[in-house]
C-alpha cells in the first residue's frame, strides 16, 4: 500500500472529496489484500469465509475441519502401519520359493506372450556360429522395431483395462 493512503488512513484531517477518494481506495486495498491473504489461508473456505467472516471461519476450520482431518490422518497412518507390519508375512506366504516365469505367466494367462518375448529375445541374445563371425553388438533397426511394436500394443492393452478399471470405480 502507498504511503499517502497510509497517512490517509491513520491521519484525521477534513474529509475532502479527494481524501475520501484515497482512504476509500485505501480500504479496497485493505480489503483486497485481506481476501488474498485469506485465499492463500483457508483455500478450500474462502468463499465460506467472505460469507461468515474471516474469524467466524478460521473458528470453524480450527474446530471442526482440522480435527476431522486429523481423524482421517490417524486412521491412514494406522492403516499405513498395519500393512507394514502384515505385508511382508503375507508376501512371504504367497510367493512362490523359486520363480519361474514360464509358470507364472501361465497363472495369469500370460502364456503367450511369455513365449513369443522369450523365443525373441532368446535368439537376439544367444550367440549362434554366424554370430562369431562378427562383431555387431547392437540390434538391427528391425529387431528393435518389432520389440517396441510388440511394446507399444501390449501398453495400449494395459492402458484400455487401465481406463475400463478407472471408469468402473468412479461408477461406484
């Protein structure tokens, strides 16, 4: 706020048309940076604020909103900390003792794709005689081009379940 408005404000003097002009916009000032500050303040109840009064609602907020919150709080860190304490053990009892890929890509109806990324990948990575014979480390265009293709729909897969889970939660 300027200097002058200040003085306008705190310093009694007659009330010319252009003092009150100052003091009146002075107070818009005031009032202004009142409903920024508020708004950086209690965001989620300023509007209940400008209605109720900035006190009225800072009461409201410190007896009602802030304890439910901390109720909420509460209840996500005891639950956070039940999971820590169980998820492991029951981790432990669900997963097999030697993984096998093949298999359990056969448990969730994976097997396919299993197959066709390991038959893939296996000839890409295995040495052959022809291989011996020179020295390329790095995959042809096309044998990354198929990898990323083969990539790309799976995502699209993940993606389309992704969206239909989304859209059947938000159901609810």
């Amino acid at each position: 706020m300027e200097k002058a408005k200040r003085e306008a404000i705190l310093k009694p003097s007659e009330p010319s048309l252009a003092s009150q002009k100052v003091v009146s916009s002075a107070w818009k000032a005031i009032g202004d940076e009142v409903d920024e500050l508020a708004a950086n303040k209690f965001s989620l109840y300023l509007d209940d604020a400008v209605t109720n009064g900035y006190s009225f609602q800072a009461y409201l907020v410190e007896k009602k909103a802030v304890p439910n919150a901390q109720e909420g709080l509460n209840e996500a860190t005891a639950a956070i900390a039940d999971f820590d304490k169980n998820a492991l053990s029951a981790i432990g009892e669900i997963r097999p003792k030697k993984w096998n890929w093949s298999e359990m890509s056969t448990k969730v109806g994976m097997a396919e794709e299993y197959d066709f990324i390991y038959a893939y990948t296996s000839r890409m990575l295995h040495a052959t005689p022809i291989s011996l014979t020179t020295d390329q480390k790095s995959l042809e265009e096309v044998e990354v081009y198929i990898m990323l293709r083969y990539c790309a729909v799976k995502m699209a897969e993940v993606f389309d379940v992704a969206q239909k889970q989304f859209n059947a939660s938000t159901l609810h």
